[in-house]
C-alpha cells in the first residue's frame, strides 16, 4: 500500500520523466527524488534496451552531507556495452532471476557487483549496497535500480523493500511508457518530413511537366519562378536561363524591393557563376523579368543566407538559380538536396530543350539544302517506309507532295527501281537506270546508312536526271561507230598496200622496218576499231542473247587458251575449277571474252616467273570468278577509274604495254549485262585480283570428280 509520502515520490519521478531534458538528465533527475525520499547515500539508474542504454545515478559523498551535497554521477558512468553485464556479475543474475536483491552489504567486492562501475564507487567514500532491484516487464530487461548507505549496514525494513519494488514497477511502465511516446513523435516527425518531402518532390515533379509543355524560353522562365516559391521558400528567387538565341535573367522579389536590392542580387547571381563574362554580354541585365509578389520586407533588410547552383550539363552551364533569406542559418543540409533536385530537373529539361532546337535547326538547314539539290534524295527504314524526301526526289517519282510515312510500294510505282532496291538488300547496295515515261532516264545508287559499323537501320537512293548525258552519249557512240566503220575500208587499202609492196619487187632492211611499222599500227588500229564497236554492240544489247549454261567448260577452254602466252613467260598458270558444276544464265561468247579479257591482262602484268590463277568457287547464291596475280599491282588512286573506257593507269612498267583501255570497260559492261558485280583488289608490288559475282542457277556435283 503506497503512503502519501510514497505518492510525492512517484509524482517527482513522474514530474522527471515528463521534463524535456535528455535521456541521462531524466534518469539522474530520477534518482535524486529517490535519494532525498529517504535515507539513502546512493541510488544509481542503469538502462538497457529497448530503453536508452545510460546510466545515471545520485551519491552523497559523506553520511552527514545535506542533500544539497549532492553529486552527480552521470558525467563520470563509462558507457553501457552490447555485453554488459558480464555472466557471472550479481547484476547478471539479478537480470536473469527478475528477483530483487536486498542486504546489509551486498557483494564485498563492489568491483564484482557492479562491474565496470567498481572503480568509480572506489573514488568515494565505502557505500553499502542494500538493494538491487530489476526493472523487468513481460521477461523484458529494462535495466537496475541500485541503493546503497554510507552507515548502514542493516537489511531494509521490509516498508522500504516493498517502496522501492513498487518504484521499480513504475519505473519500467512510466519510462517504457515516455519512450513510446518519444518514438511516436519521432515516428510522426518522420513522416511529416517524409510526406513534406514527398510533396516537394511532387511539386518539382509538376514543375517539369509544366516545362515540358512550355518549351519556349520565355515561358519557362515564368513558369520556375512561379512554381519554385513553392518548393523552396525564399525571401527572393532567381532564375538565368541561357540557350541558343536567349539568355535572360527572372526575378521573384517582395513587393517593396528596391532598384538598389535588384542590382545586387543580379551581381550576386554572376558572381556564382562559371564564365560571368559570357554571361554579362548576352544577358539583359537592364531589363530583367521581374515579378514582385506580395510579401514584404524590412526597410532595412539585407541577404543573410544565400545560395546559388549553376545549372549545368556536361557540356555547357545553361542557366542558374538563386535563394536569398534575411535571416542566418535558413539554408539547411536538406533544403540543399532539395534546392540540388530542382536544379537538376531544370538542367535536364533545359539541355533537352537546347538539343532540340539544335536538331530543328539542323533539320530546317538539311531540308534546305535537300530542297535546293537537284538530284532526288529517298531515305527509308528498315521496314520500307519512306522517313525523307526532298521535292526533286517528288518530282522524279511523278508525285505532288511529300511521301514521308509511306510504304515503298505504295510510294513508287516504278518496278525498276523497286527492283534496284531489292538488289541493293540483297548485295549490299546497287546502282543502275530506270525511267517513267522513256522520255527521261535516271540514274539512281541505293546505299546503306548504318547505325555503328554494322548494323543497317535504312537505305538512302540518290537519284539523277541523265537523259542529257544518255542523249549525247548516245550521239558520242554513234560518232565513233560511224568514225569505226568509216575507217575500216581505208585501213584494209592501207594493208593490202603494204602486202603488195612487199610482192611487186625486192625491199631493203628499211623498207621492211617501215612495212612492218605500218602493218603493225594497222593491226593496232584494227584491234581498236574492233573494240569500239565491241562496245557498242553490248551497250545496245547487240549480240547479247542469254541462255541457261553450264559455265565450267566455258571457263576453262577460254583460260586454257592463253596457256602458252603464260608458258612464255616461265608464269606459273593454275586453273581451278571447284568439284561443283555451275549453271548461271549468260552469253557464252560473252562470257569467255570476259575470261580472255581479265586473264590476259593479268599474265601481261604479271613479270616472268609470277603466278596467275583462275579461280571458280560459289557464295550464297552467287557465282564467283576470280583471277589473282603477283604482278605490278594497281595505286589506290587508279582503283575508281579503270572500268572507264580509255582509261589506262600511268607508270613505268606499263612502257611497251599496249592497249586501248576499252578491255576492262567491256567487260564491266557485259557482266552488268548479265545482272552481275565486277571489283578489284589491289596493291602496289603485291598483285591484283580481279572478282566477278554472278547470280546462280544451279549447283551440282561433278560426278567426274567425286
């Protein structure tokens, strides 16, 4: 049964526990209201998890000291470790029984009751500890109450026992009662900061999506100092935004701001920044844009705390943004991770503001250069679907208005050039002629647009109006076909003069040197004549007539042929043929010349004991012919040129070589004829290979090899 004294105590500990001090000050408060409750030397206070681990404790230092003598214990208690108390401690064993101890003198060695705790009641005078008392709930360890005296060394009445367990049993509820509270407010401080966070975060999220949808730099300006104020709380806010073609100053300021407050807060804002300098010529600071709200200010108010970020991206600063507060201490370590949040939303959204009026810059300057070309441009995608055009594109595909969004097939109603860009997935790209109405002809080369090195992500087809240059190459090959047949009748007089000359009388040494010089350059302009026309005649499709052939006896009996021009030359001549025969569509006749045509040249480039090889091997669905040699090699510079007519490369090992260099243009134009691809690799001193690829019919075993 508590007494009216008893009912004191427990209000003082209750007046203790409520009191806003920290943990240790409410435990030593504690235990000063037990130790001037009755006559005790000493009351010391341990707790233990889920409270507070501390210790706290009251001691008077001499039996005859007044309460006014009173010491603290709390600044001098060595802190309470995750292993505290040690097993074999009475403290320990009070804890694990959950019964109190009382005695006259409990443990002799005080070191050994209360552990770590011994030495610091070894530095004053000998107390007698009469009382250890667990604050234990539910099998939950609170902590200890321990009382002690200097004189007596009598147990405690059995009154006393009972108060100081009834204590104890109020202790544990009252102070496990006060920290639920206190981790209730904290729990609720919490999640008011959590839910303040979560509401400035939302509020910078609305202020991106309100940018977003006011891409103009003008109005994005307004739109940060509109919505900023409600995020970060300032007595003034400030904006620069700089992008391509604007760069202005925002100022959100209190309602009596002062022309003298606006410069220095716009040389506040510079001076933070990176490259002031680039920034002062291209801002407006004489006309800034400024919004006075209807706060107010002292008279006498001067920027205490200020805070400006740059806004920046990884290759420019766009912009800045500014807090000022009239007072000390109002920029906290969150309200800087908040102000840093913004900045960099706003960072964001300005780059990508800055990137898309480069690429509508960009697109405006491409379309204007697409716009002024004459030849037709065509871009598509993967799918077929025209993404580009340009009006000379439009024009050429007989079509008013752009195409852009539409399917090839829809788009274009030519099947040529459908045809040419079939080629050109298949192989890579292609190039050749089509026409609408046959009175004009274009020219048009599909070419990949790759997206890195190798993947493909469309094709692009340039397109050009040749019929000028098909008129007067027509009007040029008529010309020297008439000039060629005109010249053959004079020529054949000119032999057959020489050959009677030689028949009429006896000549001397010189007379022969002379016939032969003529008889030659006859044989020389004959061989000329016979190829212009040659060339004539497959660019007019003269002769031209295809049929389904085995091709491997046609290979080999045209390079067999030059076997003994090799054998004179001590050249190493190997023909292989594969194990597999080959059918393809072609021109028999045609096809051997191109053999003729490409092995010859190779062994008269080739210098005595060199090797020649004719190679025969398939790809896919294509055919492949090859002839390599170790000759004089090809300079890069000549690569593009020699399938031009005339064209012959320069150098000294071609002294003595004649030609017309209408071979390898002949046959350019009979393996394009058969819908095939002519290319040369070459080196300089390493020798050449000369590739054809022709679309297969057929593939078989030879069954003579097998």
């Amino acid at each position: 049964m508590s007494t009216p004294s008893s009912w004191d105590l427990i209000n003082k500990i209750d007046q203790s526990i409520s009191a806003p001090h920290f943990w240790t000050q409410k435990l030593e408060a504690i235990a000063e209201a037990i130790l001037s409750s009755d006559n005790y030397d000493l009351v010391w206070l341990l707790t233990l998890p889920p409270l507070p681990a501390a210790s706290a404790g009251a001691l008077q230092t001499h039996p005859a000291s007044t309460p006014t003598d009173t010491i603290s214990l709390s600044d001098t208690s060595p802190p309470i470790s995750e292993d505290w108390p040690p097993k074999h401690s009475v403290l320990a064993h009070v804890l694990r029984t959950g019964l109190p101890l009382f005695g006259a003198h409990i443990g002799d060695d005080t070191n050994d009751l209360l552990c770590d705790f011994g030495n610091l009641l070894r530095s004053h005078t000998k107390i007698n500890i009469q009382a250890v008392i667990p604050l234990k709930a539910d099998d939950v360890d609170f902590g200890i109450l321990i009382v002690g005296n200097h004189q007596n060394k009598a147990i405690l009445a059995t009154s006393q026992q009972e108060l100081l367990k009834h204590i104890a049993r109020h202790l544990v509820l009252t102070l496990h009662n006060r920290q639920l509270q206190e981790e209730t407010k904290n729990k609720t401080r919490l999640l008011d900061a959590v839910q303040e966070r979560t509401l400035a975060l939302k509020d910078i999220d609305m202020l991106g999506e309100k940018l977003l949808t006011r891409s103009a730099p003008e109005g994005m300006l307004e739109t940060i100092l509109d919505t900023l104020p409600q995020i970060l709380p300032a007595d003034v806010h400030g904006v620069i935004i700089n992008l391509p073609g604007f760069a202005k100053m925002g100022l959100k300021l209190p309602g009596n701001a002062t022309q003298t407050m606006v410069a220095e807060i716009q040389q506040t804002m510079l001076d933070a920044l990176n490259h002031k300098q680039s920034f002062s010529k291209k801002l407006r600071l004489e006309d800034p844009h400024i919004v006075y709200g209807d706060k107010l200010i002292p008279d006498d108010w001067q920027p205490q705390s200020q805070l400006t970020l740059p806004v920046l991206t990884l290759s420019d600063s766009l912009g800045a943004l500014h807090l000022a507060y009239g007072r000390q201490s109002a920029v906290s370590a969150d309200m800087i991770h908040l102000f840093s949040l913004v900045v960099s939303r706003i960072s964001g959204i300005l780059e990508n503001t800055r990137l898309i009026t480069e690429i509508e810059q960009e697109r405006a300057r491409l379309a204007a250069i697409l716009s002024s070309t004459a030849d037709g441009i065509l871009v598509v995608d993967r799918s077929d679907h025209i993404i580009l055009d340009n009006p000379a594109a439009c024009t050429i595909l007989e079509r008013t208005h752009s195409q852009i969004g539409k399917n090839l097939g829809e788009a274009i109603d030519n099947q040529d050039l459908l045809n040419l860009v079939q080629t050109a997935k298949a192989s890579g790209g292609a190039a050749g002629e089509f026409s609408y109405t046959g009175e004009k002809i274009y020219y048009a080369r599909i070419s990949p647009v790759y997206a890195g090195q190798d993947t493909i992500i469309g094709w692009v087809a340039v397109m050009q109006d040749v019929s000028t240059f098909k008129k007067l190459n027509e009007a040029k090959d008529s010309f020297v076909s008439d000039v060629s047949h005109d010249l053959r009748s004079p020529l054949s007089s000119i032999a057959l003069a020489s050959h009677l000359l030689k028949l009429t009388g006896s000549t001397n040494d010189q007379q022969e040197e002379l016939l032969d010089t003529i008889n030659k350059n006859i044989e020389r302009m004959t061989g000329l004549i016979e190829d212009l026309l040659d060339a004539g005649k497959i660019e007019a499709d003269i002769g031209m007539e295809m049929e389904d052939h085995l091709v491997n006896p046609l290979i080999f009996e045209a390079a067999a042929q030059l076997a003994t021009q090799a054998d004179q030359k001590r050249i190493n001549y190997q023909i292989d043929l594969s194990d597999h025969l080959y059918t393809i569509h072609c021109n028999p006749r045609r096809l051997q010349q191109v053999v003729a045509n490409l092995t010859s040249n190779a062994i008269k480039y080739t210098p005595e004991n060199g090797v020649v090889a004719v190679r025969l091997f398939s790809k896919d669905s294509n055919l492949l012919f090859q002839v390599t040699d170790t000759g004089y090699g090809i300079p890069q510079k000549d690569q593009a040129r020699i399938f031009d007519k005339f064209y012959r490369v320069k150098g000294e090992y071609m002294i003595g070589k004649e030609g017309s260099g209408l071979g390898l243009s002949i046959t350019k134009s009979i393996i394009e004829k058969h819908s095939g691809k002519i290319w040369v690799e070459s080196a300089p001193g390493k020798g050449s290979a000369f590739t054809i690829m022709l679309p297969l019919i057929r593939i078989e075993k030879d069954a003579a090899k097998v």
